[in-house]
C-alpha cells in the first residue's frame, strides 16, 4: 500500500493490457462510480483498487481531468482533492470594513450557496438559491503579531486531545474553551484581544447575531509527518468560524466549493500572513496540504451566548423549520447520535430529497444499520453518481465485493 501516483498506476495498467483488452473493457462504463468526464474502464479500476485501495481508485476516476495528480502520501487516506481553480477575481465582491473600533480592512466575500443542483431538482421546480458566504479579511493580523504568535507557538506544547467532542486530532493548542480564555497562557493572552476585539464584532454584524460569543479557540500546527488533511466538513458545533491562516501558501490549506465535486473546490486566496476566512456553519470546507507546508492557523469558534450556557445548538430548529436541508442533515445527525433511528431517518430524507449529498451518503449508512439494503443501495449511487467522491468509494467497494 505504498504511495502510488494515478499517473503511474495508469503506467502499468496500459502496459499490461493489450489494445484488444482495452477496447472490449472501455465498453465497460459504470456511471454511478464517476461523472462521464471522469470515467475509466471498470475492470481497469477494480484492479487497480486491489493494489492501492481507495485512494488509489479515486485517484486513477480524476485523472483524466487534466489537473495534476496527486501523490497519495499529501493525502493520506482522504480522496477528497480541492482540484478547481479560485474563482475570476470579478466574481468576489470587494470593499473596506470595520473590524475593532476604528480600523479598516479590505474584505473579499463571494457566495457559494446553490442550495442543490439543478439536475437534483424536481422537473417542475425552479433550484433555489441559499446564500452561503465566505469572507477573506485581508490583514487582520499585523506582520508583528504574526511573528511574535509563531515564536509563542514554537514554545507551547501541543496536544492532539481537544476539550470539545471532535474528530480531528491535529496537534494543537487551546486557547480558549466554552468562552474561558487561559489568561495565564502567553499564546492566550497574544490572540485574545485580535478575536475579541477585531474578529467578534465583525462576526457579529455579518452573521447577524449580536449574543455571539467565542465558544473555543484553536492553534493548530501540522508538520509533515503528521497528519496533512480533513475531509470536507461542516462546523457543526459553532454558529460561525474564522480561520487565521499565519503560514498560507498557494493551493494548499483550507478549501471550500460550490459543491463536492472535486472539480468545484478551490482552495481559499489567503494572500498574506494574517489573513482571515470567516464563515457560517453550513458551509462546508477542508483542508489538504501540500508536501513540505507546515501550517499554522488559529480557528475561532462562535455561537449564541445562549447555546454557550446550555451548551446547545437550538438555530438548527429554527432553521430546519424554514426548509433549510443543511439543518435537516444535522438534525438527522443528532438523532442518530441519541439512537432515535425513526427521527433520524425522517431528517435525513428530507434533506437528501433536497438534493443534499451528505444525507444521502448518510442515509446507506443508516439503512444498512437497519438492514434494508436496497434502500441502501439507492441512496448511495444517488450520492455517488452527484460526484461524491466518499460515496463513490463505498460503491466501489460494493461493487466489488459483488465481484462486478
């Protein structure tokens, strides 16, 4: 299971099969694996698979897109590759802001909020749009409080443990926790007042929602030994998140999209240390670093002070009472989490009639658990087949446990 590039896969491939072999396979299409741009020979990727696992398949599916591929090592064992180019510089809106009490700074924001596609809709209903913005804050953070934080951050210890329920386990270091800051911490007391004096008050006004307070703040480090990517996500547990990139580089970091097709996710244009990505909770992003990037950045997460106290997240309701599929998904989620399968099951098929391809992907999980396998099965290739690539994988593997 060494690294194995798609280029070269594809190598050997193309010297072991004859030109017979090929042609009678290439007939051989399995739609729900890939998009028709991206297709390969099924034969051709079952095999593969078998050498390289799934990584390897999900590799060899883009290769024909023409980007660069990737080596396997940057992203371990996360096929989910921000492979689109940012958008024209005429698609982002830009203009000055206030952040703190009189400082002004130059936000670049664009929306990224197609609710759903529209081959995902019904053939009488329009698609509608939700607005899902991200905010890029252009030096935030002066030059000399970049580097006074990198030389604290080199001095802190980092754990891969967090406080709150999560995941991810990338070295970091918390600063902040259920809105307590660690005053006695140097690192601490250096980022404090850039969040709670700039960052809160902008946040604040763009996510509407004046009771907004910090819930947790992060420094995350990742070294190339460690681990290099999260997968696409959301934030379920704050209201809203900034990002302070104080190492960016080009195509490597944290990326977002207008989907999860590979082909629509960008990485976001951080252009100098101490830039800012402010988000809210429905937007879906990850992160993938290329080799040799040792990232450091600080997340900020905010949510209602009122959620803070009772340790709740109650706009989900409210939302997913509008029609919001991204609250239904969650809602899904949350039930599932506390064994209410009945409930679970009736969020999650809200949202993925919708369109929404983590429900969908969700729900095989949920009905294989319940034993309906068809059901199963029809929900996965719908995700798979809207060029999710988690899905794919999946029906890749059942296909080929099928022996198909």
């Amino acid at each position: 299971k060494g690294a194995v590039s798609a280029s070269s896969c594809e190598d050997r491939e193309r010297r072991s099969m004859s030109k017979e072999v090929r042609h009678e396979h290439s007939e051989r299409r399995c739609p729900q694996l890939v998009r028709s741009s991206h297709r390969c020979a099924e034969s051709r990727l079952v095999r593969a698979k078998t050498r390289v696992g799934a990584l390897g398949l999900l590799l060899l599916a883009t290769a024909h897109s023409g980007h660069r591929p990737w080596h396997a090592a940057s992203v371990q064992s996360y096929p989910l590759l921000a492979r689109g180019t940012p958008p024209h510089p005429s698609a982002w809106n830009s203009r000055h802001v206030a952040v703190g009490s009189s400082e002004m700074v130059l936000e670049d924001s664009i929306d990224l909020g197609l609710r759903e596609e529209e081959e995902q809709q019904p053939e009488n209903q329009e698609p509608e749009k939700k607005r899902k913005t991200l905010r890029v804050l252009r030096d935030v953070v002066a030059p000399s409080e970049v580097d006074e934080i990198l030389r604290l951050a080199r001095q802190a210890p980092l754990a891969t443990r967090e406080t709150a329920a999560n995941p991810v386990l990338t070295p970091c270091q918390v600063l902040a926790d259920d809105g307590v800051w660690d005053k006695e911490g140097r690192l601490a007391r250096a980022v404090l007042p850039i969040v709670e004096e700039r960052l809160l008050p902008y946040m604040r006004s763009e996510l509407d929602c004046p009771s907004l307070v910090v819930t947790q703040v992060l420094l995350r480090g990742y070294k190339p030994d460690q681990r290099r990517a999260h997968k696409l996500h959301f934030d379920h547990n704050a209201l809203g998140t900034a990002i302070i990139d104080l190492t960016p580089k080009a195509s490597s970091g944290l990326f977002v999209g207008f989907g999860v097709d590979a082909t629509s996710q960008f990485f976001v244009p951080f252009d100098s240390p101490g830039d800012v990505a402010v988000h809210s909770w429905d937007l879906p992003h990850g992160v993938r670093l290329l080799d040799g990037h040792s990232r450091v950045s600080i997340i900020v997460w905010a949510k209602p002070l009122a959620d803070v106290e009772k340790d709740t997240t109650d706009w989900y309701m409210e939302d997913a009472s509008s029609g919001d599929p991204d609250a239904e998904y969650r809602l899904g989620l949350q039930a599932e989490e506390n064994g209410d399968d009945s409930e679970a099951q009736a969020r999650l098929l809200l949202a993925a009639r919708s369109g929404h391809v983590f429900a969908m992907q969700r729900l095989h999980t949920l009905f294989s658990k319940l034993g309906e396998c068809a059901a199963a099965r029809q929900w996965l290739e719908k995700a798979a087949s809207a060029s999710f690539s988690v899905a794919q994988v999946e029906l890749a593997d059942a296909l080929q446990h099928n022996g198909d």
